[in-house]
C-alpha cells in the first residue's frame, strides 16, 4: 500500500490502523534491545574464538585482541543495522539510544558475571589485571556498542 494512501486511511478512520506498522513502545526497544545484545555477543563470541585459536598463536596475546577490535566494531555496526530494519524503529534518538542502552546494560550484567564466575574476581580486580593500553578500548568498544542503533539509523536523501 502506497505510504500517502496508508496515511489517508488511518487518518480517515481511527480504529483501522494499517497492519504493517509496529508499536515502538517500551517492549519494542526492550525486545530489540535484546536481539541487538544476542547479535553483538554472538558476534563477539566467534571473534573471540578466532583471535584465541588462530591468531593469538602467531602474532601474540596482546596484538591479537587489537585485531580484534576493529572486527567486533563492524560486526556491532552490521548488526545495529540489521536490528533497526528488522523491528523499524524510527529514527528518534529516544529510541535508538534506548536500544542501545538495554544491550550495553546486558552486556555489562553478562560481562560481569562470567569474570566473578570464572575468575573469581571483583570488578575492581579485573580491572587492575588489565592492561593500561588495551584494557581502555574495551570501554570505548562498549560505548559505540550504545550509540550504534542511533548512528546507523539514518538514511540520506538526495
């Protein structure tokens, strides 16, 4: 349905809404929230098991997780593209910040979890065994992790 006959129709009758338009209420951004979280930690799973197996092995610890860095931020962007399509999500910054809050809220609680589980650690004591240079992209990877959903989300006209 062409998108003025859409908005004629809804205008002209309040209870006929058209079928293919989604509520972007609270569950919406929660529900994408956590697709968007499931993409990214997915995404960061595979990549961490190919720098541990495969290219920690032959360029080192240290500089294998710097590789690693720029491919978790595509995978984030292809991914916040895809969970903005998938549940049209307007291009409000209310919104599309509030995806990305819910995933960094869980990826944080999930983070955090799996340290005092596997580790034994504190967050403060993970923290400290972290190194100074590397251990900091991780927060700045966190913090695109959030804006994302709202970057990706505008399409230019010309």
């Amino acid at each position: 349905m062409a998108p003025a006959v859409r908005e004629l129709k809804s205008r002209d009758d309040p209870d006929n809404t058209a079928g293919d338009e989604r509520p972007h209420g609270l569950m919406q951004v929660l529900k994408a929230g956590i697709m968007y979280f499931l993409v990214a930690v997915g995404a960061e799973f595979v990549l961490e098991v190919i720098r541990l197996q495969v290219v920690a092995l032959h360029v080192g610890e240290r500089l294998a997780e710097m590789l690693e860095i720029p491919n978790v931020l595509l995978a984030t962007m292809i991914g916040s593209r895809w969970v903005v399509d998938l549940f049209t999500l307007p291009p409000l910054p209310g919104i599309r910040l509030g995806v990305g809050l819910v995933a960094l809220c869980l990826m944080l609680i999930s983070e955090w979890t799996v340290i005092q589980a596997l580790q034994s650690l504190s967050v403060e004591g993970y923290v400290t065994t972290q190194d100074a240079a590397v251990g900091t992209i991780p927060i700045g990877a966190l913090g695109v992790l959030t804006v994302m959903p709202f970057l990706v989300g505008y399409r230019w006209e010309g």
